[in-house]
C-alpha cells in the first residue's frame, strides 16, 4: 500500500507512553459530542514532543497547508462522540496508505491525536481547539443540504478553470456532461452518465469540495471492503467562489504557540 510523503520523513517519537496511557484513560471518562458534526472537525494546535504545529479537520480530511489533502477512511469499533480511528489516504494516490489516524476526544477543547504506520507511532500529542467549540459554528463541518454542492467552483489549483454543477449537467473546465444525481451520504453525490456511475461530488469542508471521476466502467458508487472507493481515474479540489472559510481558518492560526487562557 502506499505510504504518506510526511511518514517518510521519520518523525521523532517522544512521550510515546504517556500519550498512549491518555489515549486509554480518555476512553474510560468522556462526555459524548454531538452526533451530527464528529468532534475533531476544527482548527487546533497539535502539541507534540517536537513543538506545536497547525492540524486542520473536517468531518472526513486533514489538511496540507490550506487546501484538503488527506482522506479519512473510518474503522470499525470508533466510540461515537469519544473516539474514532481511520484509514488514511493521500488525495490523488490510489489505495489506502499504511498510516492510521486516531483521534479521542478529552473535552470540548482538547483531544488526543496520533498517527501511526506498521505498528510504529510516528506522531502523538495533545490537541487544543483554535476554533469555535460548538460544531454548528465550525465552517469545516460538511454542507448536509444537496443544494449546497451545486452551482459555481474554481479549480483550486488553476482558479481561472471553473466547475459548475446542476441536477442536470456538469461543466468542467468549459466542456459539458449530461449527468443526473444521487445522493450517496451528507455532504456527497454520485455522478451518472447514461445510467453508469461516473464520479463523487464530495464536500471536504471549508472552501472546498472534490471531484472524484471514477475509472470507466466501475460498476457502482460502493468501493471495497470498507465501503468507500479508493481508486480514481482522477481528483480535483475545486473552491467555492467567494468562500469565506480560508479567512476564518486564517485568522484562528493566528493563535497558533500563544499561551492559551
């Protein structure tokens, strides 16, 4: 399986047993977070035995810099509103990576985070929340309503070509695609053209949205063993038009390594 860019650097592993002991207490005593929105969607400062640094969610990506990046595939055994582990894969690599994500929850403010390959801890701290406690505020939160997909996007790497998404058609860089729509889970719709499943519109949070084009001829909008595809012909970000996520995001790193109150 393919293996993270960021794991091949060899991060420095420190507190690894006092992390790991949190992690378990954690499980023992929490408070359960809201159901629709997973806890860990928001911008935090991740404390580790390196520093801090910058660690942005949404319900379902990491981000790399200011852009979604990193796609979570949930595990089987997650404790609703207290604990989650997932597979992990780097957008535009096909196939899961080795790495796993694990994230517990400890209060509204705090959680505990680690990412791991092959049984090996690469990376491990404590997480504090930069951004609003309550998921109902956090613009990372997918959109739940299919209207909020559609309409106008700039491709994120080229913001001069455009996406645009109706019930009906998909126009892609100028050239048009008669579709129709089905929703396949919040914040994500499958694309069909003549009948046979095309692409995966996906919300990633924030500013931004994925279009995922499926290899011709995939049979069905289920993938796998873990019920998601992992293998696409192509991955696009595409941005909102007058989105005001990246600003809020901004404007939370800002606090990023000042003393918290």
């Amino acid at each position: 399986m393919m293996q993270f860019r960021f794991l091949q650097s060899g991060v420095r592993l420190l507190r690894v047993t006092v992390t790991a002991c949190l992690f378990a207490a954690v499980l023992s005593g929490v408070s359960r977070a809201a159901d629709d929105t997973p806890f860990f969607t928001g911008v935090w400062e991740l404390k580790d035995g390196n520093g801090v640094r910058p660690l942005v969610m949404s319900d379902w990506l990491i981000f790399d810099g200011k852009t979604p990046g990193t796609w979570l595939y949930m595990r089987k055994g997650f404790i609703p509103g207290e604990r989650y582990q997932f597979y992990a894969r780097k957008l535009s690599v096909n196939g899961l990576s080795a790495a796993l994500v694990d994230v517990a929850r400890v209060d509204d403010t705090h959680m505990l985070y680690r990412l791991s390959a092959n049984g090996q801890v690469l990376e491990q701290g404590e997480a504090t929340r930069l951004s609003v406690p309550n998921a109902d505020d956090s613009c990372l939160a997918v959109d739940t309503e299919l209207k909020d997909l559609m309409g106008k996007w700039s491709i994120a790497s080229n913001k001069k070509k455009k996406l645009s998404l109706s019930e009906s058609e998909l126009v892609l860089d100028g050239k048009r695609q008669s579709i129709t729509v089905q929703p396949l889970r919040t914040g994500q719709v499958g694309l069909q053209v003549s009948g046979a499943p095309f692409a995966l519109f996906t919300d990633a949070g924030g500013d931004y949205a994925v279009l995922q084009i499926l290899p011709q001829g995939t049979p069905s909008f289920t993938g796998g063993p873990i019920g998601q595809h992992v293998t696409f012909a192509q991955e696009i970000v595409v941005r909102r038009d007058k989105g005001r996520c990246d600003a809020a995001i901004a404007s939370r790193l800002k606090l990023l390594g000042k003393k918290k109150k």
